[in-house]
C-alpha cells in the first residue's frame, strides 16, 4: 500500500479505539473479579454488576477490533510481510501460554519430585502428610476413566481439524466444515466430560482428608491445571466456532485463511498440554503409582 507517496508492503493501521477500550475492560474485569470474591470499594463478596460489565466490555472489545482485522485482510491489507507478522504474533502467543502451564507443571513437580525433603520436618503431622505422593489418605481421580475418554475425545478432535485445514487448502469446503463442525462437537464434549468429572470430584469430596496436612496442595494443583486447560478448550472452541460461521459465510480462501490456521495452532497447543496433563497428573504421579 501507499502511504505519503512512498510504496511499501506494511499496513499502517488507522487510529483505533479498541486498544483504550480493552485497557478500560480489563481494569473493570479485574476489580469485578475481585469485588465478586473478596469485595471492593465497600461492596460485599459477590457483587456481580462490575464483573458482569467487564466480561461485557472484554467480549464487545474483541468481536469489534477482530472485526476490524478481518475486514483489514479482506480488503487486501494483509500483504505477505503483514501476514508472516501475523504468524509471528501467534507464535509468540502460544509460546507464552506455554510458559503460563510451566508454572503449574513446575509447582506440582516440585511437589511430586521433592516431597520427601518435606519429611525432614520435626513436627510429625508434616512428615506423616509429606511421606508420599499423592497425600496419604487423598482419593485420586483414576486416569482410565474419563480421562481417558477425553484424552481420546482431544486426540480425535486434533485429526479432525487437520482434515478440515488440508480440505481447505485443496478447496474442499464442504469437507472443511464438515471436519471443523466435528472438531466443535468433540470441543464440547470434552467440556462436557470435565464438567461431570468435576461435579463427581465435588461431590465424593476428593482430594481433601483429614488424614493429610497437604492434601489441599494435590486438590488446589489438580484443579489449577486442569480447569485453566478446560478454559482454554472452551476459548478454542469459541474461536473454531467463530471460524466455522465465517467459513459458511464465504470468508477463507485456499490461499488466503491464516484465521483457521491460527485456530488450529491453537487447537493441537491446547491437545499437546492435555497429554502432558494426563500423563503426569493422572497417571504418572496420581493414580497410577497408589
């Protein structure tokens, strides 16, 4: 595009409102949050109305500036340099959700891989609570249950989206719905299984015993892990789910779909981190070693 005369391959974006706007969403994100847990400002625990307002701001913020992208590329913005900077923000996105599940792999290795240092402890409550992992006396969720089954449900789900990438860029696009359809399916079930496991975990009070000090370390690492796994899943859906409406609606072309791509990178991160879950903290280091 041109810009002052001068031809080159960058898009110069015109001035947005969007970036103030979900500044301004994320600080009342944050402070309904807080108010809703701890209360805020004078206002009690659970006052709902700012951390409905932020969900509101945050979600309005993102429809209205990824619209703005795609209408961006669809008239031709998206230049070869434009879109390898696309590629590149993605990327780097992925890389730091990766280190964002480090952090909760790193707590309960260190849990799991050093517990034993716990045991060197004079108070003989700690070195009873720190002699294994799991904790003596916490019930584990056993891996090939449900697990298993959304293990499998994830891995189907991953080939299913390939087909409907490689169908799209050979032109197919019935075949592409049709897979990206399925992949959306699969995302809701595995949802749905993780909601009826937490519901089983809840209700049979797994994970908490009065037999073992720490036993609300293995529930509080569990569920950190797992349940932000579980909301990316859902945030993968919703962006399949987004890509399947454009894609009926004519938007995509085999040359031109970073958009699915993107979604599909995002979609095998969130299906390589659930391996890595129920590798270690269903099977390795929780009921596969009791």
């Amino acid at each position: 595009m041109a810009h002052e005369g001068v031809k080159h391959d960058y898009h110069l974006v015109n001035p947005s409102p969007w970036p103030l706007v979900g500044s301004i969403a994320a600080a009342a994100l944050t402070m309904g949050g807080v108010m809703w847990m701890k209360g805020l400002f004078g206002f009690p625990k659970h006052t709902w109305w700012l951390l409905a307002l932020g969900v509101v701001m945050v979600a309005a913020t993102m429809i209205c500036w990824w619209s703005d992208v795609v209408k961006e590329g669809n008239e031709g913005d998206h230049t070869p340099v434009v879109s390898i900077g696309l590629r590149y923000g993605m990327i780097l996105f992925i890389a730091s959700e990766v280190m964002f599940f480090v952090a909760w792999f790193w707590i309960f290795f260190e849990m799991a891989l050093f517990h034993h240092h716990r045991t060197l402890s004079s108070l003989d409550d700690v070195q009873g609570a720190w002699a294994k992992w799991p904790p003596r006396g916490v019930e584990t969720v056993p891996a090939f249950e449900l697990p298993l089954v959304n293990t499998l449900t994830l891995l189907l789900s991953g080939t299913t989206v390939t087909w409907a990438h490689h169908a799209l860029q050979q032109g197919d696009r019935a075949s592409a719905k049709l897979g990206l359809f399925l992949t959306i399916l699969l995302g809701c079930l595995f949802t749905s299984i993780q909601a009826y496991e937490y519901t089983h975990i809840l209700t049979h009070h797994l994970f908490y015993s009065s037999e073992a000090a720490n036993s609300g370390l293995y529930g509080s690492a569990f569920f950190m892990a797992t349940g932000f796994h579980g909301f990316h899943v859902i945030i993968g859906t919703i962006f399949l789910t987004v890509c399947l409406i454009r894609l009926m609606n004519g938007g995509f072309t085999p040359a031109k779909h970073f958009g699915f791509e993107a979604a599909a990178w995002y979609w095998h991160f969130v299906d390589v981190v659930w391996l890595f879950l129920f590798t270690f903290l269903y099977v390795i280091f929780g009921a596969g070693w009791r």
